[in-house]
C-alpha cells in the first residue's frame, strides 16, 4: 500500500482531530476517524457500481463536508481524483457544460460525483451522457481499502487555463506523499497544537491539497468553509481564526488586502488574532504592504507569520516571489491591465494566445495594451488582482509590461 495511504489510515485511527465545517450558521464537527467510516461506505458503493483501481473519478460539490469522505473513498478504491472548476453566476452555463464535458473526456473520467450546491445540475450532464453519482446517495456496505502502489494515480489536478486551455496534471500517491510531506516540514505542523482555517476553493490545489489534504492524511484539526462564505462577509475568515485559535491559514494576496480594509474599517477589536502563527499568500503577485493592517496590536496576527509562496499544480509551499513581480508589488505599480466588459468596444475573442482562458475569450481585442488605471482595480490594486475583482483582465495582469504599452 501506498505512503500516502499508509498515513491518511494511520491517522484515522490515532487523531481525535477532526473537520469542523458549516460555519457560521450551522457548524458541525467529525473526527477524520468518522469521515474515514463514511469514506469506507463511499468506497462500497462506488465499487458496487463497477468502479476500479484506476478508474478517473470526477467531484463537483462545494460544501466540504462531503467532499472530505467522497475523495478519500475514490483513493480507498484506488481510483483518481479530478476537482472539476465549478460554475458561477457570471459563466454562461451552456459553455460550462461544454467545457466541463471536454475536461471529463480529456481524463477518461468514469463518474462525475455531485454534490451541494451542484446537485441540480445532474440534467445539464444528462444532456451530455456523462454519468454521475449524488454524493448523498454513496452509502455503500463498508469496504477495505485496496492494495495501491506508489505510481498509481491520486489525482488529475486541473490547471488554472489562465495561459492556455486547461490541462490535467498527474500526480501520483508517491508524489502526493513527497509534497504533503514537504508541506507539514516547512510549515513546522503539530497535530497537538495546530489548527487549521480556510475558506480556498478545493478546485485549487492550494485548498485541495493544503487544507484538505494535508489535515486529513495527517490528521490536524480544520475548520473550513466556502469561498462563498468569505466572499459574502470577509470578516468571517478572522473570526473563524479568533474563536477557533487558528495557527495557520493560507489565501491570495487579494484576499489578505480585503481583509486588511475590513479590519482597518470596522476595527474589529475583538478579533484575536495573535495565535496564528503561519500565513500563507500566494497564487498571484504579493503586495507587502497588505501585512500593515495584521501587526500593531496585540490582538493582530504578527508580521512574522506572513510566508511568501508561489503555487501551480503541483507545487510545495512555500516558494518565495521571483524578484521582478516583487519588486513591482513593493512599488506599487500597478501593473494590471484591465478594462470592464461593458466599457469594451467589441467583444471579440482576444487574439493573444496567452490571453485566452484568463479572459475567457470575451475581452476586447486590444485590451492588453490598456494599463489599469487603478480606479478600476477592485478589491485590491496590486499587480494581478484586477482578475479577482470580477473584472475581465487580459494577460498582462500578471504583472508583465506589455511591449505596446510603452
């Protein structure tokens, strides 16, 4: 059996750790000793349903308290995981169906799991002949694991498609092991001390793999929501880090910066923050100046645990910035180049190669040669935030000069 295996069961019987999710309305607390006897029952029934040791299995949900048992049932029966990039209200569904079935091809993905708040999609995929299991429905007789090498597949991590169309990278239970591996060392994690909070979507290898795979092989305490919840009340992410004495978390740098506005508009002063030790940012250009707002009271995180990293599938954190994007975020220059769909002359698909999938086809032709004014740069105006905004960015957001922008 696997390393990576050998220690995710190896926690489910030693931990009394667990996953705290349905925050803040509803929270709800399982052992990874309880989500591993789901993941047992998960595994029997996907088997009973002719799944087998390689088979391609692909999640659509976003609550993570049934993705947690879903994935680690895909791994017992020793298949591989996809997490598909989910819809949202500013994707025309028509098209996300389209490209979905594409990526489902492209892995040779047997089944497609659902699950909340996605369930209802079940007809579009209907539509398309993909099969599909409801993840409230996998309640199987409990199955023992089976035997799975270190070269077979753990998961088919989809890309961003912020360069090209999206490919699926194949990581392996041996390389899964070394990374999350790495991860606990650098990070310095304790299951006796530690704790665990995230709202990243588990389509993104830095939620799947750092905040929900991390814990449950190693068996650390997490407490998780969506990033529907941060997005609809920012402060929601150190409130989680203030009651639950949180020690390590992980977001872009546009998400640090609301945060920071937030804090420094409410004030916020029941927050305490000072248990967190480590803060991951990465993903996109980081600004130094988003960790001001986290340090002068006793109450705020301290600036030491800001950790610097750079993330793509499939990468250990924490990875320092390369110079140029710091030095540009260090001065401020606001390097992203955007421009609102409404204000956009033509919606013609953009004829930089690069620019494709970032801009999902509908920014302006011209639109990388416009430097973001910066008013127009919301939430955040550091390099490479503009795309995290809602506004439609072009290719040069990741804080490269255009050559016809000088």
């Amino acid at each position: 059996m696997s390393r990576f295996l050998q220690t995710l069961l190896g926690s489910a019987a030693e931990s009394g750790c667990g996953i705290t999710t349905g925050e803040p309305a509803a929270p709800a607390r399982r052992t990874w000793g309880e989500v591993h006897a789901e993941a047992r029952r998960t595994m029997g029934a996907l088997v009973a349903d002719g799944l087998a040791p390689g088979d391609a299995v692909a999640v659509l949900a976003g609550e993570p308290a049934p993705i947690a048992p879903a994935v680690q049932g895909v791994w017992l029966a020793g298949g591989s995981v996809t997490m598909l990039h989910q819809p949202t209200p500013r994707i025309e569904l028509a098209a996300w169906a389209l490209d979905t079935v594409t990526v489902l091809k492209m892995i040779s993905c047997r089944t497609v799991l659902l699950g909340p708040p996605f369930d209802a999609l079940g007809p579009v995929l209907d539509d398309h002949g993909v099969a599909y299991r409801l993840l409230t429905d996998l309640h199987g007789e409990p199955a023992d694991p089976v035997e799975i090498g270190e070269d077979a597949t753990a998961l088919l991590q989809l890309t961003s498609g912020s360069t090209a169309e999206p490919k699926a990278v194949r990581i392996t239970h041996g390389n899964l092991h070394a990374n999350i591996t790495a991860m606990a060392a650098t990070a310095a994690l304790d299951r006796g001390t530690d704790v665990l909070v995230s709202w990243l979507p588990l389509f993104h290898d830095m939620g799947m793999v750092g905040f929900l795979t991390v814990p449950m092989t190693f068996g650390l305490e997490l407490v998780t929501v969506t990033p529907a919840d941060f997005l609809s009340g920012p402060l929601l992410w150190a409130e989680l880090i203030s009651r639950h004495r949180g020690t390590v978390t992980a977001a872009p740098n546009f998400a640090y910066a609301l945060l920071a506005r937030r804090l420094v508009g409410t004030g916020a002063d029941d927050l305490d923050l000072s248990s967190l030790r480590f803060a991951l940012n990465g993903a996109e250009p980081i600004d130094p100046s988003t960790r001001r707002p986290y340090g002068p009271s006793s109450t705020r995180a301290r600036a030491s645990a800001s950790a610097p990293a750079a993330s793509s599938a499939p990468t250990a954190w924490p990875r320092p910035p390369s110079p140029s994007r710091s030095r540009l975020a260090t001065a401020g220059w606001p390097s992203t180049r955007s421009m609102p769909l409404s204000s956009s002359p033509t919606a013609a698909r953009c004829r930089r190669r690069w620019c494709r999938r970032m801009t999902r086809g509908r920014a302006a032709s011209r639109c990388w040669a416009r430097r973001c004014p910066g008013s127009r740069c919301r939430p955040s105006t550091t390099p490479g935030s503009c795309w995290g905004s809602g506004r439609w960015a072009c290719c040069g957001c990741a804080g490269r000069r255009s050559p016809r922008s000088t």
